[in-house]
C-alpha cells in the first residue's frame, strides 16, 4: 500500500471548475429559478402552520442567541449559518410542496436553498464590511442553477435508493460546493469541502418506507444542507480535502456504498436540471403520484354519489411509484399519508381535492377514504416506466379507473405529464403564481404579500434586489427591493 496522494477524483475536479467557473447560465435557466425561489419560500411560509415543523426549528436550545444572527425567512429568528439552513431546509421541505426532480434518483433541489440563503446573507455582510458591493439575488439564482445542477445530474443514473441509501446526500453534496464558493472558496477549497461532503456517507431510507414512515423525511434535507453548509465552513478555515475520497481502494465511497460502482456523470454540468425542473403546483402530494391525484380530482364528479357502490379503483403508475408510494396497511402520522398513492387517489374522489390538511389526523379518519383505499390495485404500466426515464420525456404518467358493483366503469383517465412538468409550464405559471400568494397569506401581512408580489413582477428589480433587503421583504419589516 502506497501513501502516496493520489490525483483528485474527476467528479470532485469537475464539480469545483463548475462552480468557480464565471456562471453563464441562459435566460430560461434565470427565470425559472427565479419562480423555484419564490415557489420554495411560499411553501416554507406555509410550513409554519404545522407545529410539528415549528417545534423543529429555530436555536437549538430557545436560550441560545445568536447575535446579529442570519434570517430565516418568515421568523423572528436570527440564527448561525448551520442552523439557519437547517431551518430553513427543513420548512422548505416540510409540505412536500414544490420543485421536485426524477431520474434513476429523486430529489428535490430546491432543498439546496435552505443553505444557499444563509450563505449569500452571511457573503453579502463580509463584502459589505470590506467596502464591496452586497450580493443581490441575481448570485442567489446562479447558486441555485449549480446546485440544482450537481444534484440532477448526479441523479441521472446514479440510483442510491436501490441502495437503501437516501437521496439527500446529493442535497449535501451541492449544497457544500456552491455555499463555499459563496463564502468565497477558490477552487482547491471546494473541491476539499465536497470531497468531505462524499465522505459522510449516505443516511438510510429507513424513515421513508413502511412500516417506519416518520417525519424524518421532512427534515433530512434540512440535515443535509445545514451539513454541506458545515463542510464550506470548514474547507475555509483550512480543513483539507480528500482526493481520492470516491475512488479509494476498500475505503473510498464508490467501494464502500456503491459495491464498487462508480459514480456516472451522465452529461456535463450546464443549466438542464433546473430547465426541466417539474413544479407541485396544484396538490401537495409525492410527485411520483401527482398525475394520479390530478385524474382522480377528474372523476370525482362521477364518483363522488357512489363512494359505497365503488367496487375496485385501479390505478396503472411507474416502476419507481410502485417502490416508494404504493402500500397496505395502517398509515400512522401524515408523513405516511403524503406517500401513499393509494391514499392521495382515494382523497382526491371523495373530496375533489388534496390538501396539506388532507393528511392530518382528523380529515385522514373519514371512512370513505380507508374504504376506497382498501380497494384499490396499483401496477406497474411498463410503457410508463420506459417513459419516466427517457430523457426527451421524463413523463411521470399515471391511469385511474373506478369500477362499480353493478359493472359499470368511469373512463380509463390516464395522465401522462403533471401541470408542473416543462411541456406544461404556460399552463403552470399562472396557478403558480396563484400558489405563491395564497401560501404567502397563510403567515404574512397583506402588504408583505403585495411587496413580494409586485418584485416579482419585475424580474430585473428582483435580480438587483440586495439579498438582506429581499429576505427582509419575507419579514414586512424591511426596505423595498
């Protein structure tokens, strides 16, 4: 055994000369990272009328102040830049409600922004005390573009979940090369703040799968940014890298957690992911079930006098649907209910809808719902599955089909492309908007609502707005961008 350094890993080469290369991203790449921003703080504005989530964030202990902390959006809460991000990470996740992106991975990388704000804060104060400019939110959605970048194309064809291993350790991953890079890391600081990202390792699926579903899922993101936020930290106060931390003989993480597999970059890293990038527009629901919920709301008109004469509800889905979504049995918390498509269908015909309030513990106990549930068949349509993964498709199709006792049938409803999909996106933008300012209202003032709103109708105004300004919008007590 030699203890010669090996050269660099190329994955951790090429992720550093990415992120410090000068960011030359297309205009469609801008705008629609400008509505995954806005998309992303609406959720997280939401998320804090659940108190499962707001007992989650904030100091760790409530004696511990931070002073001239970093803002979490939303909050009174100032806070250091790794708790930050884990609050914010984790009220961006916490109603499953925006972007999302699938390949042989999952994810969503809008988990990214939970360190990437804290971060352009924290960079815009230090230039600002040394006599520079404050970062505005144009570098805010350049950050974005990396990191959902490095998290897509990572997923492409690299499938941890097969594994047993979480996709959150891509949320991870990005997270600690572009907060380092905004935190002013050159390359060589990257590249070593990612390669301690790899070595980690991966958290398990255990919370994600029954019979253990738990609302963990809702903050592993939250861990994973807050982590990456850690390792930028860390590289810039010298701590080094490792150069082989993939590659390593025994040791490394290809040989460790991918049974000697190495890591494939499927394209080089650009603007794709977030261009294609599949939006939750209408329902809060895991988005493998999205169509399937949209075809259920369809029926409901048909459905919904004849709950107690339903028979079967047969729903076609993808291969990845049938691992993750579709399950029997009892259903404990709402972390069970929001990835369970057997649910999400059944809710959908009795109600014509699906709210994040759908999945608590009182609206889950109607027996209408349970009674369409237990009879429900799900399977895989194999032409469905071949489409999910084709690259000019990216379909993430589903068929829903009430059977009566009496033999009679609703259409055969097959949904190929949710609302939030790319070939759908002029349709999606305006419900998103719609989105924005109804979840925004859930916990701010009506003027607050109106300030975000008019920025963003005026794109170059929010791409020169200072980042401290436009976070203060998010607490109606700051300037106007």
């Amino acid at each position: 055994m030699t203890a010669q350094l090996p050269d660099p890993d190329p994955l951790l080469d090429a992720i550093a000369s990415y992120v410090t290369a000068p960011p030359e991203f297309r205009d469609e790449a801008y705008a629609t990272a400008r509505l995954c921003l806005l998309d992303s703080l609406g959720c997280a504005i939401l998320a804090l009328r659940y108190p499962a989530c707001t007992g989650l964030i904030g100091p760790v202990r409530p004696s511990f102040a931070v002073a001239d902390g970093l803002r979490v959006p939303g909050t009174a809460f100032r806070l250091d830049p790794i708790q930050a991000a884990f609050s914010l990470g984790t009220m961006i996740r916490w109603l499953d409600f925006n972007d999302t992106w699938l390949a042989a991975e999952w994810g969503h990388p809008s988990d990214n922004l939970g360190g990437i704000l804290p971060c352009a804060e924290l960079a815009s104060r230090d230039s600002v005390a040394r006599g520079g400019a404050p970062l505005s939110v144009r570098d805010v959605l350049s950050a974005m573009i990396q990191a959902y970048e490095i998290q897509g194309v990572l997923a492409l064809e690299n499938s941890f979940n097969r594994l047993g291993l979480d996709h959150v350790i891509l949320v991870r991953v990005a997270t600690a090369a572009v907060a380092a890079r905004l935190l002013g890391a050159n390359r060589d600081q990257v590249r070593a703040a990612v390669s301690n990202a790899w070595i980690d390792g991966g958290a398990l699926r255990t919370y994600r799968h029954a019979p253990n579903v738990g609302p963990r899922k809702s903050w592993a993101a939250g861990d994973a940014t807050s982590r990456g936020v850690w390792h930028a930290l860390m590289a810039l106060r010298g701590e080094p890298g490792y150069p082989g931390a993939l590659s390593a003989p025994t040791w490394g993480f290809t040989d460790v957690l991918l049974r000697g597999n190495a890591l494939v970059l499927a394209r080089p890293f650009g603007s794709y992911v977030i261009e294609n990038v599949l939006f939750k527009i209408s329902y809060p629901a895991e988005f493998h079930g999205q169509t399937a919920v949209e075809a259920a709301i369809r029926l409901h008109p048909v459905v919904r006098g004849r709950i107690e004469e339903v028979e079967r509800v047969l729903i076609e889905t993808q291969e990845s649907a049938m691992r993750i979504i579709a399950k029997d049995g009892p259903l404990r918390n709402p972390a069970d209910r929001d990835h369970c498509i057997q649910f999400m269908v059944a809710v959908g015909l009795v109600h014509g809808n699906l709210t994040a309030d759908d999945y608590e513990d009182g609206p889950a106990s109607d027996p209408r719902i349970e009674r369409l549930r237990a009879r429900t068949e799900v399977r895989e349509n194999s032409r469905y599955s071949r489409d999910y993964l084709d690259p000019d498709k990216r379909s993430v199709a589903n068929a829903v089909q009430v059977v009566f006792r009496d033999g009679t049938r609703t259409d055969r409803l097959e949904i190929e492309y949710p609302i939030g999909h790319r070939r759908r996106r002029v349709e999606g933008i305006p419900l998103l908007r719609d989105k924005l300012v109804r979840n925004l209202g859930a916990s701010l003032s009506r003027e607050a609502v109106a300030a975000i709103s008019s920025l963003a109708d005026e794109p170059s105004r929010m791409d020169a707005c200072a980042v401290r300004d436009f976070l203060a919008l998010f607490d109606a007590t700051g300037p106007s961008c």
